[in-house]
C-alpha cells in the first residue's frame, strides 16, 4: 500500500477519536460523582447538627443526654452512617449547640489528602 493511499484511509478514526476523548470524559464524570458525594456529606453532617441542636431544646425525652444527643444526629444525617463521635454538643450563650467534624477522604486511585467536613448548628433553648 502506497503512503498516500495510506494517508487517505479514513478506517478507524472513530475507534482512535474515542480513544483520545475517553480518558478525559470519565475523568469528568467521576469528577462530578465525586464532588456530588463531597456536597452530600456535608448536607448529611449539616442537617444532623441542625436536627439534634433543635432536639436538645425542645424535646428532652428524646434527646436527654449529650450522648443520646450526639446519637441522635448521627441518626439524621440522610442516609450517612457516621459514628456519634463525629458531633460534639455544648450549651453555648446561643443556647444548646452541636458540632460535627468529619474527614471527607478521595478514592486511592487520585492521591488527594482528605478534606475536613464542618457543621454547626444552635437552637435558643
């Protein structure tokens, strides 16, 4: 087969065009995966603090105890299962206050350090 034959042969570019973009594509969507589950965590820990700071005010069957707070919060943050030590309660001059502290941390397959998640909440007692 002539150079210029060769040249002009067109057999294949799509396999060679998905071969250059691919790599690019999934790296993009496991991007947006990934940043999704970074803002859901944090919606998670958010709405856990926000949950049982209002529980510590309002209903002291339920939520009598620091432990029993910080249980109660790690109960409600949608769908994560993230130990009780994860939040911290404190009575605070706003009235009764819950902290939530967690490290966030990548895949192995990118080499990123973890990223410290922080929540706080407090409802007037």
């Amino acid at each position: 087969m002539k150079l210029s034959a060769l040249w002009r042969d067109t057999r294949g570019t799509t396999a060679l065009e998905f071969a250059l973009t691919a790599p690019v594509f999934f790296l993009f969507i496991f991007g947006i995966i990934e940043c999704g589950l970074l803002f859901w965590t944090q919606l998670g820990i958010q709405h856990g603090s926000e949950m049982a700071a209002r529980c510590a005010s309002v209903n002291n069957t339920l939520c009598p105890s620091s432990s029993a707070i910080t249980t109660y919060a790690a109960q409600q943050a949608y769908g994560l299962t993230l130990p009780p030590g994860t939040f911290t309660f404190a009575t605070a001059a706003c009235g009764n206050q819950v902290s939530a502290s967690y490290s966030f941390e990548f895949p192995q397959i990118i080499n990123l350090s973890p990223i410290t998640l922080t929540a706080r909440a407090c409802f007037p007692s």
